[in-house]
C-alpha cells in the first residue's frame, strides 16, 4: 500500500535514473515537470495509472518506455509511453472514467441494484451525491468480483468503496479483500460490459 505520493517520489527517480531529458519547473523550488491522473483513494489499489512527463528533447516513445521500465521497480513498471500534444489536457481532466474492480470472499448472488443517492460527509458537511450522475457502467457480478465505472464530474466524484458500502449493505456476511482501479477512460462509450 502507497501513498498517492510515494508513487510520485518513485517515478521521478526513475526518471533521473533513465537519464531521460525532463523539463524543470521555474521558480522557488525547481522540481520535475511531471504530472498525473485523478488520484486514487485512501485503500484502492490501481493498474494502468497514468501520468504526463514533460521532456525538453525529443526521445522516440519506445526508447523512453524502456528506458523508464528499467529504471522503474518492478511493482511500478511502465507499460507503455506516448507523446501527446502540448495544448492537450491534463491527464486527470482527460480521462474522467475509471473502471474499479473489487474482490469478495465468496461467490455474490444475482444482479445488484445500485441505489439512486448516497449521503456522504466531507469536511464535516453532509451531502447527498445522485449515483446516477457518476455511474456509468454496472454493476457487473461475475462470481467473487464486481465491476463498475464511475466518472468524475467538476462538482465531484463519487468514492468507488462508498458505492460498494452501499451495494452490500443487504449481504449478510460478505468482506471485501481488494478494490482495484483497473483502469482510465477518455470516453465513457468505449467500455465493454
């Protein structure tokens, strides 16, 4: 388990390490120019995470991939890399859909209604998020395993485990063993369950 941080620490050092040409802030305290997706909540594990390093030379996107990979630890390889433009949007802001994966200890039964509001408090206020405003796949039961995808509006987002809290609450005696964010989506359309 990582903090949001320590993933960040982590992949600036692999990219010192692989000797690639990365940009430096201006200012106070100059640091990498690196930036990444929607953070993950506190417990929720994630595949495929996605993140933005500016280079001030260009470096064919193979050759980096390896070069950051063999840099990398193992639990953090780099799967792939890619150029976007410069004017593209950050990679929080462009890919709003996360698919979220979680495990049971034990086979669920049928198909699960999702509820149609869940009341939340967030710095000590309470507030009622509408699940149909940030569910836009699922539930998906297959065995020990649930599939959703939420997307991230600008008034907010709704927590994946909050959501599944709420989805068990009549399941007598079933645990959750992992909550994974499986992966990021630009397009809500383009899923497959």
């Amino acid at each position: 388990m990582l903090s949001h941080l320590e993933p960040v620490r982590a992949l600036e050092r692999a990219g010192r390490r692989a000797g690639l040409p990365y940009a430096i802030t201006q200012g106070f305290s100059p640091h990498m120019k690196i930036a990444f997706g929607s953070a993950l909540p506190v417990g929720i594990g994630g595949d495929r995470e996605l993140f933005d390093l500016f280079l001030t030379d260009y470096i064919p996107p193979d050759d980096a991939h390896v070069a950051l990979r063999d840099a990398s630890v193992s639990d953090l390889y780099i799967v792939s890399c890619d150029y976007i433009e410069r004017s593209a949007p950050a990679a929080s802001n462009a890919y709003p859909v996360s698919v979220y994966e979680a495990r049971f200890d034990g086979d669920l039964e049928g198909p699960l209604m999702p509820p149609a509001f869940i009341t939340v408090v967030r710095k000590g206020k309470e507030k009622v998020l509408q699940v149909p405003d940030f569910l836009v796949a699922g539930p998906v039961v297959e065995g020990d395993t649930i599939r959703i995808a939420l997307v991230a509006r600008e008034q907010g987002s709704l927590r994946p485990d909050a959501l599944f809290e709420e989805l068990l609450a009549e399941e007598a005696g079933v645990q959750l063993r992992s909550l994974t964010r499986t992966l990021q989506l630009s397009d809500p359309f383009s899923l497959t369950f």
